[in-house]
C-alpha cells in the first residue's frame, strides 16, 4: 500500500485516563460515536514591537495551550471497560479521588465530593488515528502493522474543559472539549505530538502501554 491522497471519512479516537492502577488508566475508543474532530495546535504568539526608526522588533510571547474539540453521539453515562463508547459524562464530572468510574446499573455521575482545598481534575491522554491498516490496533495509541501507512496526533495532560450537550437538531449531540498545555512544568517535554510512517510501524505512544506519567511519553 500506500498513503493515499487524503486521510477521509474514518479514524480511530482513543482516550486513556490517568491513575495510579491498570484499571483506572484503561483506554476507550469513542470513533464509533464521533462525528468530527478539530485539532487546535499550539499557537506561537508575537509581535513587532515598533522603534523610533521606524522598523520593528519581533516580540515572542509564551507558547499558547492546545484544544482538541470532538462533536459525540452519546447514548449512556456507562465508564466500563464493557461498554467504553457510549458516553463521556462521568468522565467529565470526575469522581472524588483517584477510583474507578462508576458501572453498577443504574449509573450516576459522582455527587459526592469531600470538602477541599484542591479539587483536581482528572487528566486524559488523547490519540486520533488515520490509517490504511486492515486490522488496525485495538487503540489509536497502540503499534499499527510493519507494511501500513499511518497518521496519528496525540496530546497528554488534557484537562476535559467544557461538555456541551444539545437536542437542537433532534437527536443528542454531546460537543467536548479537552485542553492541554504546550509544555510540561519542567520545560522539557512538548505535551502533544505527530506520528506518521510509510509502510512503517508506528510505536506504542507508552512504553508499558498505559498512561502512568502525566506529563510524558514514556
């Protein structure tokens, strides 16, 4: 094969949790009830400053945050490793603590939450996958096959910031939002990323497979 004219029509959306155990940092795959995505990368900001001569001096301002943006077709509030797709409600609500999400019928979004100085959102790590791989890998942030051709963006250290829902066209469209920071806090590690590979694996973005490192890749 080869990488074909445009990247259309199909794509696999992985989102992994992060916390301290295997079943918290589980992935889930949202392609089957997404309809669009928007990637907003970074911006570099700046400007020219204008001197007494007459010319301009290039002020560069801090790198700006990124968004990623995805339209759902959510159907229940289910978390489980079973019925992963359905819905991303209790994933932005949160839960007290770093525990599992909530998958006894009926389910609810956590209500309960104890008095804090510090109420800390949950963090993501966001993958979307293009490629021509017939039997693609189980996730977007997993290997694709040797011969394939492959495009992936992923982003770390995503806060879900907003979860906008709406029965305006007649049918339930979920519009979420995940931001994250350009930078780690250490000002060594790029927060977001693009793989490609011509007729080339692309590697697991972890090395253990989950998202046990906030802020990096490995």
């Amino acid at each position: 094969m080869a990488f074909p004219d445009a990247w259309e029509e199909t794509a696999l959306v992985t989102i992994a949790r992060f916390g301290a155990s295997t079943a918290i940092q589980a992935k889930s795959n949202f392609a089957a009830i997404t309809e669009t995505i928007d990637i907003s990368e970074p911006d570099y900001p700046g400007e020219g400053v204008p001197t007494l001569a007459g010319g301009r001096v290039w002020k560069q301002s801090p790198q700006e945050d990124g968004e990623i943006t995805l339209e759902l077709y959510p159907i229940q509030a289910s978390a489980g490793d079973a019925e992963h797709n359905l819905g991303l409600f209790q994933q932005f609500v949160g839960i007290s603590g770093d525990t599992a999400y909530d998958t006894a019928e009926p389910i609810s979004t956590d209500t309960s939450w104890p008095v804090s100085i510090n109420r800390q959102r949950s963090r993501f790590a966001v993958s979307i996958l293009w490629t021509n791989d017939t039997t693609p890998p189980t996730d977007a942030m997993g290997t694709t096959a040797g011969s394939t051709d492959s495009l992936r963006f992923s982003a770390i250290s995503c806060r879900m910031i907003s979860h906008k829902t709406a029965y305006t066209d007649g049918i339930v469209k979920t519009t979420v939002t995940f931001k994250f920071p350009a930078m780690n806090k250490a000002g060594d590690t790029m927060m977001f990323r693009w793989d490609s590979g011509a007729q080339t694996a692309l590697v697991a973005l972890f090395t253990n497979a989950q998202y046990d490192d906030e802020d990096s890749w490995t």
